[in-house]
C-alpha cells in the first residue's frame, strides 16, 4: 500500500472500528496506556476452549487516530486469521509497521504499538491465570484468606529482622 491507502486505512479504522466494544464472555480483560499522550485502550480477550487460540478480541479506548485505528487493525488480522496465543507473543512492532506503515510507527510508536502491547499482556495474564488454576494457587489463596493465614510480601516484618 502507498502512503495514502495508509492513511485512508487508519481514518477509516479511526470512524468505524469493527472490533470497538465489550467482550461480555472475555476471559481477559486487561488495560493499557499511553500515560505521554493519554491513549487508553482495553482489550477483551477471549480464548477457545482448547486453550492454545484467540476465540475473538476487541477493544475499547480512546486516544489519537493513531492508536485507535491501530487497535482495530490489529485485532481484525488476530481475529480473522485465528491467531494462537503464541503468535500473539511472538509478534512485534514489526508486524504494526506491515499493518498500519512504518512512517506511522516511527512517527508515534507508543500510539502505534499499545494495542499489541496490551493485547500481549492479555495473553500472559491469560496464561498465568491457566496456570495458576491448574496449580490449585488459587484454591489455596482462599484456604489462607479464609483461615487468617498471611504468607509472602503480606507478611509484616518485625523491625530489625530483615529477610
């Protein structure tokens, strides 16, 4: 694409996002900033149930044309391909220069690239979470809750003993 189908794609990603709303079945849902500009996106993760796919995403936010657009664009390719969680890891700021132009990356890269860097945290929430469960930690945490029971970085130090 040239530079101006470029721009015409963002704008237009910009004014009718396909993927701009809610997830209510999402198993992520995870917040990202721009705290710079004061871009905001949301992404809503939903993986299948064999654990290893992108079931769909979406987003809210607000912000520049930029990382909107961005956004929408991103997560029309994860959702149309049915990318794994793994290609979500794997991908970089490369893959947001092939979607939405290098001038624009090199131009605003935090706008270009917060969609995927949240989107990215999604997936490793998801994961941690997964393991987490498989674990039994989370069982064990409301075991400790419910008994009183204080472990780790909670525990307060009596003063003089370090550790």
């Amino acid at each position: 694409m040239d530079k101006q189908e470029l721009m015409d794609q963002l704008v237009e990603h910009y004014r009718r996002p396909r993927h701009r709303h809610p997830l209510a079945e999402a198993d992520v849902v995870m917040p990202g900033g721009n705290p710079g500009c004061g871009d905001i996106v949301t992404i809503y993760l939903k993986v299948a149930s064999e654990g290893r796919v992108v079931a769909e995403a979406s987003f809210e936010g607000e912000g520049c044309t930029i990382s909107q657009a961005a956004a929408d664009i991103l997560l029309d390719v994860v959702n149309e391909e049915h990318w794994t969680l793994e290609q979500v890891l794997n991908a970089d700021y490369h893959l947001m220069a092939d979607l939405i132009g290098e001038e624009a990356v090199k131009l605003r890269p935090r706008c270009a690239t917060l969609a995927l860097g949240t989107l990215k945290a999604a997936v490793t929430k998801y994961l941690r979470d997964r393991l987490r469960r498989e674990a039994g930690l989370d069982t064990v945490e409301q075991e400790h809750e419910r008994l009183g029971i204080v472990t780790g970085e909670l525990i307060e130090r009596p003063r003089g003993i370090s550790g």
